[in-house]
C-alpha cells in the first residue's frame, strides 16, 4: 500500500514541478520606460566613484539580462575578473576605453561595442580625462544586481573581502586592474 501511495504522489507532484517551471518563461506584458538620468526604481547609486543607473532589471525580463548606464569621472576601471555564467556586453557613450578580453586588448571610442563571453578574463579602463559614459549589459542578468548593491556599501574593501563578494556572486578576480598612463 505505501508503494501505490508513493507511486500516486510522485504522479501528482509532475504537473506542480512542470507549471513552476513553465512560469518562470511567463513575461510581463507592458512595456515600461526609464527616463533620461534616472535609474529604472529611483535607486541610482555611486560604486568605486562611478555613478551607476539600472535601466533594465533582471526583475523585468525573468533573469534573462540587466543593463546599467554608468557614468564615470575617474580614469582607469576595475581589476580584471570573469564571470562564471554570464555574458557581458559594453557600449561606449561617451570617452575612450581600453579593453583586456582574453588575452585581446582592444580601443574603443564612442560608438563602439565590445563582447566579452563568459568564462573570460576581463578588465577595461577609461583613458580619457573628464566624463566617460559605458552601457553594460549582462546576459543572463543572474545575480549582478545584487552584487552591486552590496558592493556599494564597501569602504576600502581589502583582497581577500573583495575575493569573497565576487565569488559569493559568481565572479572570480583574475588580476590587477589595466593601468592608465
């Protein structure tokens, strides 16, 4: 009697599995906009001087990608790291920028675009003085809103507590950030 019990349960239980899977492709089904200077939930923040602006969540596309438009006033950029699951994908606003992907490095002005696959160590740096603005998209988004919004409460994090944050949000640092001279 406990098999036929076991065996029933288990026959029930697929249709509740298979609809939480299938609504996780469910989309929202209106389109929403995000002004000019403003972040997509009035959450803009600053990171290592940087001001960030969410323009899509992956609270709105169910994971599937998350774009920040950051504007930056310093030169320079961030140490060299790889994302183990996601895809990053950077457009140039404004300024210039040098990018290590791999074991390429690559100039890009305003206008250009640069790929970077998951898996692959990367650094950039802004190279011109004043504004430098940079679209940074994440493909899936995973956790890389979350990493920022902890990332941001840092001051002078030191190695080993940077390492920690990044692995926590599957990121890996790999190296020094590219010098500017």
């Amino acid at each position: 009697m406990k098999r036929e019990k076991f065996i029933l349960s288990s026959l029930l239980a697929i249709p509740a599995v298979s609809f939480a899977k299938f609504k996780n492709f469910i989309r929202p089904d209106k389109a929403f906009k995000v002004e000019a200077g403003k972040d997509r939930f009035d959450e803009e923040f600053s990171y290592k001087s940087n001001r960030y602006l969410l323009k899509v969540s992956g609270k709105d596309t169910d994971g599937d990608l998350c774009i920040f438009y950051t504007i930056r006033t310093k030169l320079g950029g961030p140490l060299a790291h790889l994302h183990y699951s996601q895809d990053e994908w950077f457009f140039v606003i404004k300024g210039e920028y040098v990018f290590h992907v791999g074991d390429q490095t690559y100039n890009l002005k305003q206008g250009d675009s640069l790929f970077g696959p998951r898996k692959v160590p990367h650094a950039f740096a802004q190279v011109n003085d004043g504004e430098g603005i940079l679209m940074l998209t994440f493909q899936p988004a995973g956790a890389i809103e979350g990493f920022f919004a902890e990332a941001r409460t840092l001051v002078n994090p030191t190695q080993e507590e940077s390492q920690k944050l990044f692995k926590k949000y599957e990121m890996e640092l790999v190296g020094p950030a590219l010098q500017v001279k």
